[in-house]
C-alpha cells in the first residue's frame, strides 16, 4: 500500500509540475481537477451505457405495469417474467451503479494521500501545497480557526459551497422535471408489494446533490477539489446523455 501511494503522489506530483506554468502555486490543485477529469473520462463510456440502460427501463415501465397487473397473485411468476422482459432487451437493473462505484477508489486516494503526514517513509510533501492560501491537506474547520468564513482559507471554500450549491439546484430542478414527465413504477419485493420506504426514497433522490456540501466541508480541500469536479462533471454529462429525455412532460424519448 505504502509503494502504490507513493506511486500515486508521484503521479499528482508530476501532473502539478506540467501544470505549474500556467497556475503557478495553484498547480497542485489544478492536477486534482485534471486528475478528476482523466478519470471521469475513463468512465464515460460506463455512463453512456447507464444512460442508454435508463432509458431503456423507462420505456420498459407501461410493460412492467402490465406484468405486474398480470402476475400480481404470483409474485414468482411475476419477477421471473420481469427479469425475462430486462434480458430479452439485454437491459441491466444494476448498470446505473458503475460509474459511481468505479469513482470511489479515486476519492479515496485523494484523501488519504492529503490525509497522511508521511508516504513511504517520507514527509508529505504535498500537504505544503495550497489553493490560494488555503492548505490541501486541510479542512472547513481549519479554514475557520484561521480568518473565519470570509478569511483569505474561508473565501476559498465559500467558493465551492456556491458552486456545489449552483449544481445542485440544478440537478435537483431537473431530476425532478424529468420525474415527473416519466414516473417510474414503484419497485416490488418478491410478493409484488412496493418496497416499504422505497416511496420515500424516490422523493429524496433529487435531494441527494444537496449533501456534496457536507462532504466539501469535512474532508481535506483535495478531496473536496476532487468531489466538486466530479459533481460538476456529473450534472454537465447528465445534461448532455439525458437531452433527448423530456423534462416537463410528454413521453420518454427513444434512447440513440
């Protein structure tokens, strides 16, 4: 573990020296966001597949409706014709995940990297590296003991809770256009009943883009770079997969 982190800080570190022309001090925080970017561009191709998998389930919804309707008194019968229905269009209940779950171990790195005092063997040296003055290993918290929210630190994350706030009112507003234009039919356990809380759920979901302020505020500045980017990336990539997905009513568009 200890040879892979220092492999990865190596990485960091050589991606902020070709930066380093152009940002300057900053050149550290700028590869984190070219880190992000490299890796949501590794796992765009994912994204793209969950998108044409989304649409597909929305279109499926009418003849899961009818399945349902169908084989109500047979819950077996009826999760078997399902699972037929998803494999006979080859679409995956499961596909959405992957984007999500392959960017974990990314965010993960970032932050014990700018976590660790030392990395192999070594002191940290990119713990002295900063964001217009705001350290990268540190947190809100430390941005506060020094200046408050409006010191020279506090400015800098004031600054990525409004975009983390601008995004996710966006994403909010639209996720919830576009529930309301294709509702999707509740979720059924194995005796065909809804999912209990499942309804709950489904109203949280646009909800969800809210809590990136949190994280932004608990975990070191790089990883809030990293959480940021990704969210941003997020929303522009959803924008552009899910165009032809009508947003204030109106049927579910064919997928390309």
């Amino acid at each position: 573990m200890s040879a892979f982190m220092s492999a990865f800080a190596s990485l960091v570190g050589s991606l902020a020296d070709l930066l380093q022309p152009l940002f300057q001090t900053a050149s550290t925080a700028a590869a984190i966001i070219l880190f992000t970017a490299l890796v949501r561009l590794a796992v765009h191709p994912l994204s793209r597949a969950a998108a044409r998998g989304q649409k597909a389930r929305s279109r499926l919804q009418p003849q899961i409706a009818e399945i349902r309707k169908k084989h109500g008194k047979n819950p077996e019968r009826m999760q078997k014709a399902i699972m037929e229905l998803h494999a006979a269009e080859k679409v995956s209940p499961l596909s959405g995940c992957l984007p999500s779950l392959l960017q974990m171990p990314a965010f993960f790195l970032l932050y014990h990297l700018f976590s660790s005092s030392s990395i192999g063997g070594e002191p940290n040296a990119l713990l002295s590296h900063d964001l217009l003055g705001a350290p990268l290993g540190g947190r809100w918290h430390d941005a506060l003991a020094h200046g408050g929210p409006f010191g020279g630190q506090g400015l800098v994350y004031l600054g990525l809770f409004v975009i983390v706030a601008a995004v996710a009112t966006f994403s909010y507003g639209r996720t919830k256009r576009q529930m309301a234009a294709n509702p999707m039919t509740p979720a059924a356990g194995p005796d065909g009943q809804p999912v209990p809380g499942m309804g709950a759920m489904t109203k949280l979901m646009p909800l969800l883009s809210f809590f990136t302020l949190i994280t932004v505020a608990v975990v070191p500045l790089a990883a809030a770079l990293y959480v940021v980017t990704t969210t941003t990336w997020t929303a522009v990539e959803r924008a552009w997969l899910y165009r032809d997905v009508p947003v204030t009513g109106g049927a579910m568009a064919t997928a390309a």
